[in-house]
C-alpha cells in the first residue's frame, strides 16, 4: 500500500543562484508552506525576485516488496523549479500554482544519508505565465511537499501530478452514472481494479471489478443519486483499489458529486435543470504577511467568510488555487471557475504557449474530480497588451486542449473592459465574461445596467457574465458625501449596492464575481496610502475586517438573517443629522437614534437621511426580524483628518480616469478642437507607449497626463500599446480630450 509522508518540517533555505544548493551558505530554519515574499510582497516595498534553495534529509520509507518507488510531490513552487536528491536531478518544472511529482527511486543511497533540494526562482521567465499582472508573483515553496512511496505496480503517479483516477457522473433521462477510470504503472496479468462507491452516509453504493490494464474504464449506474447543488452540495467517494490475488496492492480515493449544468445566453446558469443565478467573489489566494504561503486552516477561514457573504459562485483568480480549496467548494457547494495565469500580456516568447498547454494540463487532470469547478478559464485581460501575434489561435488551441480533456465542463475567458463586442477573441470559449469597472475606473456606477443591456442586445446569442467589477475601499476613509476614487468604505458600499441591484435585475448574466473578496498583495500598486496592495477586498486581506460592502452583498445573497449599521469606523461625525445605512434581508427594517425611532424601509440595504445627532456620544441601533445591531458616533466639531485620503494620491487617482476624469488632466492640456494633420515625424496618440516614453519630450507629457511616473511593473503590460488604447482602458475622455492630446503630441518631434 503506498505511503504518503509531508516532509514540511526541518527545511533549510537560503536565496541564492548557485547552480547547486550551496554548501556553506548562511541558511536559515522554514517550514512550509513558505515564501520569502510574505512581507515583501505586500508591504509596498519591491519584492524580491530570484533564485533560492530549499534542502531537508529525508527518510526513505522501506517498501517491503521488490520494485517499489518513490516520488516527491511538490505542491507548488512559484515560478520555476528543479528538484534534486543527493546533488542528482530528479526533474525541473515551469509554473508556479499546480502540483508536480519527481520520481527519485533511481537517485537514493541505500546506504547513508539521502538530501532532498530543490531550487525554486520567482525571476521574470519570458516563457512562464504570469509575467505582468495586477498581483504579487509570490516566490516559494508554498503548499508543501510529500514523499510518496508506492509498490512496483500503483496508481500513475507520473502523468501532469493526476490522481490516477477520474470520476466522470453523468445524468441521461434522469438516470445517474458514473464512469470510472483509473490509470495504472506496471500492470500484470492477474492484478484487478476493485472500484467502490460510498455515498454520503458512508453507505456502499455499488462495487465494480475488472482486470487491472495501463487504462481500466468502467461505467456505473448508480440508482436514485442524490444530486450536488449549491443548496445541498452532496458528495459522494469513489475508491479504487489495486488488488494481487489476496493482497491490496494499491488505493487511491476521490469524492465527486453528479449534478448537470449548462448556460442559456437569454436565461443564464442552470444547474440540475434549475435556473441558478450565480453570484460571487474572485478570490485571490495570500492573505497579509504570509503571500501565498497559507495553511489549511486559512482555506477554511475563506470558504467561510465566503459562505458568510452568501455568494455561491467563486472565481478562482488567476491560477490554478490549492486542492484543499477546490475541495471546501465541493463541500460547500460554491460553483468555481478555475483557470490559468494566462493573463495581460501575452509573452513574445512562442514557448510560453506550450507552457501555458501545461498549466491547463495540469489544471485540468488534477482538478478533474471536483463537482464545484463547472468553468475552466483558458485568459484574463489578455488584450491589455494589444494585439499579438498569434493570440487568437493561442485561445483556440488552449479551448481545444481544455475540450478535449474535458468535454464535462464550459470554457470561459475574462475580456479587459475595452474588448471590442465584433473582435475574433470572441465565440472561442463556451461561455466569456466582461472585467467592467465602471464607477471605478471609468464611467459611473449608472453606465453598468445600460453597458449589459446593449451588449446583451447586440450578441443575445453569446453568454455573458461580468468576471470582475468593483472598487476600492479603505476602511480609514470615511465621507457623508462619498464619491468615485475617494477610496472610502462608503463609496464602495455604495457602489456595491447599485451593482448588486443591476445584477439582480438581470438573472441571464450567467455568472458574476465581485473584484475582490479579499484585498490581496500587488506589489506595484501604490494608491490611496495604501502601497502594495489592492484594496478592492470585501474583507481585509487579514481577514479580520469585514468592510460594509460585505454586508450590502450579504443582505442581496445570504439567507442567514442578520441586521447591520454601516459606518461603525465613521465614528466622529459632524453637522446636526447625519446619513445612516443599514444592511439586512430579515425583514422591515426600523432604525432608532438615541432611543427614538427615526424611519422604517424595506430596502435590504436602507438608506436614512436626516438622522439627529445630539452632542457627545450617539447609538444608532437598527432591528430587523427580532435581530438588532448598533452603531456609537461622536458629533464633533470637525471629522478627523484621516477619513480623507491624502490630498497627493486622490489628485493622483483622479488624473487617472473614471468619474474623475474631467480632473485628470484638468491643468495639464487646454481643450483645442481641431485635430492637426497626421505627420510621421511628430508624435500622435497612435503612437506606442513604448516609443513615447522613449522620448523624453513626449514621456515628460504622458508622465503629466496620467498623473504619475510609469511603475516599472507596469511598463512591460503597456509598451506596446498605443497612447489612444492606454487612454481607452482608463475610461471614456471628455469631448474634445483626445483632439486636444493629439494636438499636444503634434508639436513633439520623433
Ligand atoms: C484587472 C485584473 C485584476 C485586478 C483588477 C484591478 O482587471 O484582471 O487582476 O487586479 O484589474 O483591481 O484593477
């Protein structure tokens, strides 16, 4: 029977290039999951990047028969790796989110010592995606490592880290069964496969045999099958047993569940044959001072913060998640969309396709089993770099690839806002999605229904789901009067209970994921006082937070009744009234100022204005179906300083586009109307970033019109993209805008 030992204890590791793992270098003691970015790569400093070894001694376990192997299996290694046992190389890998195995039988000292390394680099490769993302490339060995020892004849071990076995449920005239597969390394004559199904109680289900074969396939019928849903996310085990005569040779065990689903372009997602509208979060993996090295006790903490916001659909963004998460979506029922890092830019590199091949490889063998994942998710935002050669080939090929292994589940693909509707990206993938930031970056909250009615309109025949959407939330910044880029908890709430409405009205949109559940590290980011971070998260990235925005999408999503007042951090308020929200699905809810009912409403999330504040300290209590919450604010002459974002980096924010667009480049271009003649020896908006910044005349000029110096990290996204394509992603300009930059560039010479 095989053995499957963690070895995360007693690591050794220390940064460096050497092209063995150096002898006398200043080690230091880890244990994993471990990552030499986790305060780095989120406390706005520059993370460090580049190659690093990680060495322990293992313990061979003795395998009592002849034959038998033994693997390791690293659970990722971010972004590349190479494995090594006693100085040997065992095998190398690129990418730096799924699992892979190295087979070390043929490298072990019988005799003595056996000193597992390996090298792990987070350096920019031009073939390993991601290259240029919105999010920190944690550097590490950040899931943990196994040895797995198994007899000379097992389950595969050594095909794209898979279980060496796939669990196929299918319903066909309200009939269930399950096709069972297993794959098997050095298969003799006489050997069987015993495949078993256990339902949820643990009761047997059915219990098939057959000859055991490099591939045994077998199908099941399995009689009255209870359903996986959202609602009732029921699994089931399958286990398949390798069996010699008397003797167990090998075991390998997977849960599935059966359910159908599909997407209908004007109806949307239905699940067992029932329309169910998914709404949810993305979710990024780190969480504060431990990058992506987190435990599984930090999955948990996530699955259920995000059952708490009631969503039932997560996106899981933008690589391939750890197994212990897909497995909490199985049991919670949360439907995933799992996908590849495949994101912003694609790499100049040809080999970069081929390794993207794999990832989906991996993605897809190893995330097989899993009920919950119902998308694979082939790119993100993959036009940001502007057109490449190539890229719509690259989508057919990797939705083909995805097809092909799995012919069970929908391909999807997340379009950057500006995709044009007619480009040929499109009809690739089974279903697609919109990344729309409008009332963030560009356009206001109102533009979102409209955006989705027209599109709809013009493409009634092309699923449409909204991949992400949202804005920042800072929960120091607070205003009565909250508006786009004031970074505050009050416009985020805002902005969600208006998103949560346009959804709600429109069940066709096939899947929505909230931009983001957590705030999470990206390490180029430098806004709104915050640096190295993205603040778009319902709930901090330390997960101790949850910002009102979390309760607007709860009262929209959770059936657990609750009641919340908004604005507990908005603790000092000034003026005679003041503005009070309140979240809840338990019913009317009725709010009291000091003692004395102030207004009722039925809203689920409830806006009361005018509420009086007396002097000193004030409860503001709401209650809602037997349930109560309050809130204690101090009137105060004047509210702190600290509810606003400092003056530089909301000037900043606004110059960049959105609501604010009108001021970002107020003083820095007068309007001018006429559009001068085209010239190639002057600059114009058609021109690369690239070349802009090239030129110092012209980078002094685009430098002021976005408000900022470009961040290196950014550079490698945009330097292909046209001024006019940069300007587009930034939002809708003002009437006149592009003529009066146009004319601006026309006095610079190339
Ligand atoms: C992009 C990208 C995300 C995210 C978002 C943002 O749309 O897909 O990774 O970070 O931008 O917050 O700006």
């Amino acid at each position: 029977m095989r053995k499957v030992i963690p070895i995360n204890d007693n690591w050794k590791f220390v940064k460096s290039d050497a092209p063995s793992a150096p002898a006398d270098a200043a080690w230091e003691s880890v244990t994993l999951p471990h990552s030499w970015n986790a305060v780095d790569g989120m406390d706005g400093s520059r993370p460090w990047r580049g190659s690093a070894w990680y060495e322990r001694e293992i313990d061979v376990p003795r395998e009592p028969t002849a034959g038998g192997r033994l693997y390791v299996e690293v659970g990722a290694a971010p972004l590349a790796a190479e494995v090594y046992l006693n100085g040997k190389p065992a095998c190398t890998h690129k990418g730096g989110y799924a699992a892979f195995r190295a087979e070390l039988t043929g490298l072990v000292n019988s005799e003595g010592k056996n000193v597992l390394s390996i090298r792990v680099d987070n350096s920019d490769f031009p073939d390993i995606y991601p290259r240029t993302a919105d999010f920190t490339f944690y550097g590490g060995l950040t899931r943990g490592v196994k040895l797995i020892s198994v007899p000379a004849t097992h389950f595969a071990l050594g095909h794209y880290g898979s279980a060496g076995m796939a669990v196929t449920p299918s319903v066909k005239d309200g009939r269930a069964s399950v096709r069972c597969e297993a794959w098997l390394e050095g298969a003799t004559d006489g050997m069987s496969v015993c495949f078993e199904i256990r339902d949820g109680e643990g009761r047997k289900a059915a219990e098939v045999w057959r000859p055991a074969e490099e591939h045994v396939s077998v199908e099941i019928p399995l009689e009255n099958a209870h359903l996986w849903s959202t609602d009732d996310p029921y699994l089931y085990t399958a286990t398949a047993r390798l069996v010699i005569h008397n003797e167990g040779l090998d075991e390998v065990a997977a849960r599935f569940g059966v359910r159908t689903f599909s997407v209908d372009p004007q109806k949307g997602f239905f699940l067992n044959g029932k329309l169910t509208v998914l709404r949810g979060v993305a979710r990024h993996q780190d969480r504060m001072y431990k990058g992506s090295a987190v435990s599984p006790e930090d999955h948990v903490e996530d699955a259920d913060l995000i059952c708490e916001v009631g969503a039932n659909t997560v996106r899981c963004a933008h690589y391939q998640h750890s197994p212990e998460f897909y497995d909490l979506c199985d049991e919670r029922g949360i439907v995933v969309w799992a996908e590849i890092p495949y994101i912003s830019v694609q790499s100049e590199d040809p080999n970069a396709h081929e390794v993207a091949k794999d990832m989906l490889r991996e993605l897809i063998i190893q995330n097989y089993n899993h009920p919950s994942i119902c998308f694979w998710g082939i790119s993100n935002e993959i036009l940001i770099g502007g057109e490449r050669e190539g890229v719509v080939e690259n989508h057919r090929e990797l939705n083909e690839l995805a097809k092909t292994l799995d012919p069970t589940r929908l391909t999807t693909m997340a379009h950057v806002s500006f995709t044009e509707g007619d480009h040929p990206i499109h009809g690739i993938t089974d279903v697609e999605a919109y990344n729309q930031y409008m009332g963030w970056y560009g356009g206001k909250i109102e533009d979102n229904g409209p955006w989705l009615d027209s599109y709809h309109a013009r493409y009634p025949d092309r699923a449409l789901g909204l991949s992400e959407y949202g804005a920042e939330g800072i929960v120091s910044y607070h205003s009565e009067t909250p508006e786009c880029k004031d970074y505050t908890e009050e416009y985020q709430a805002l902005y969600h209970a208006e998103l949560c409405k346009v959804l709600e009205e429109r069940p066709w949109v096939w899947a929505s994921h909230v931009w983001n559940m957590f705030d999470f590290g990206c390490s180029a980011r430098d806004e709104g006082g915050v640096k190295g971070r993205n603040n778009k998260g319902l709930v901090t990235s330390d997960r101790k937070i949850k910002k009102d925005s979390f309760y607007v999408c709860k009262a929209h999503w959770s059936k657990e009744p609750f009641v919340h007042v908004c604005g507990a951090r908005y603790a000092c308020r000034s003026g005679e009234t003041t503005r009070v929200v309140v979240c809840s699905n338990a019913g009317e809810i009725v709010l009291y100022a000091n003692g004395a009912e102030v207004g009722r409403s039925n809203e689920r999330v409830a806006t009361f204005e005018g509420v009086p504040l007396r002097e000193g300290t004030n409860i503001l209590r709401a209650e809602a179906g037997g349930l109560a919450d309050f809130i204690s604010v101090e009137k105060v002459e004047t509210e702190p300083a600290s509810y606003t974002v400092p003056a530089d980096q909301r000037e900043s924010a606004h110059r960049r586009g959105g609501e604010g667009v009108k001021n970002w480049f107020e003083g820095v271009v007068e309007p001018e109307k006429k559009t001068p003649e085209f010239s190639t020896e002057h600059f114009s908006v058609k021109d690369k970033m690239g070349d802009l910044l090239a030129n110092p005349e012209a980078k002094k000029f685009v430098t002021e019109l976005m408000g900022q110096e470009i961040p290196e990290g950014m550079m490698a996204m945009i330097k292909s993209m046209t001024l006019e394509r940069n300007l587009a992603f930034i939002g809708e300009l003002p009437e006149g805008a592009l003529e009066t930059i146009e004319a601006k560039l026309a006095k610079i010479k190339k």
